[in-house]
C-alpha cells in the first residue's frame, strides 16, 4: 500500500481529499503545516505529499523546495485555488492561481492541480505520480 501525506491548513480540504485516497485503497495521513509535514515525512516514509501552496508560514513552495532536498524520492502535487499572500484586499493581476501552480512546478512538484478538482481527477493524478493505474 503506497503511503500519502496531505498537507492543507483547511480542516474541510484536508479531510475530503483523505477521504477520498482512503476510499481508494490508500495509506494516507494529514498535516496543517508545512512545518508538521516536514517533520511527518522524518517520522514515517511517503511515497507522495499533496500539498497546498498558500498556507501561513511555510508556505507551499518553500515546503516543495525543503522536501525535494531532504527528501527527494518522495512525488509531490501541489494544489491551490488561489489568493494572496499580502494583504488581504491587496489582489495584484500579475499573482494568479496559474502562477502559484507554475511556482510550485519551478519548485520540484510532478504535478499540480486547481482547486476545485473532481474525486476522478485527483485520483488519475495521484495514479499517474505514482505510476500506478488501472489499464
């Protein structure tokens, strides 16, 4: 059984997408924080880590970099719907949900996905970071 860590500092996106990995047949624990995940993967081995991107503070690419470098046999997706790290009526056109995607690529995750995604999706790409699947 191939184990995932979900790291997101929202209880609800944290909760829904354990849910679905356990429903598919997957080990799966959670963090709230860079910081717990970080010391998670120490504890425990992880074939792969979905993380968010925004969260306070480590935030989601800083938490790619650190794990690419200690450890870097373990896959990554990045996911994120959006917002900001500034001020919170501060939302400059240049720093898109795109841009913290491709972030996160530049980074060293394998693959990145919008929030919302659909049960489907999030299960064809962890299958396809693992490399894994059904025929």
């Amino acid at each position: 059984m191939q184990n995932i860590l979900v790291v997101d500092d929202e209880p609800d996106v944290r909760d829904s997408v354990k849910y679905v990995l356990d429903r598919a047949g997957y080990s799966v624990r959670t963090a709230e924080s860079a910081m717990d995940a970080l010391a998670e993967l120490a504890r425990s081995p992880t074939d792969l880590v979905i993380t968010d991107i925004i969260m306070p503070q480590i935030n989601g690419v800083e938490a790619i970099e650190s794990i690419r470098k200690a450890f870097p046999a373990v896959r990554i997706i990045a996911i994120s719907g959006g917002g900001n790290f500034g001020v919170a009526d501060y939302q400059p056109s240049a720093i898109t949900t795109t841009a913290y995607l491709a972030s996160a690529e530049k980074a060293g995750a394998h693959l990145v996905l919008t929030k919302p995604f659909e049960t489907v999706e999030l299960i064809r790409s962890v299958e396809q970071v693992l490399g894994v699947g059904h025929a």
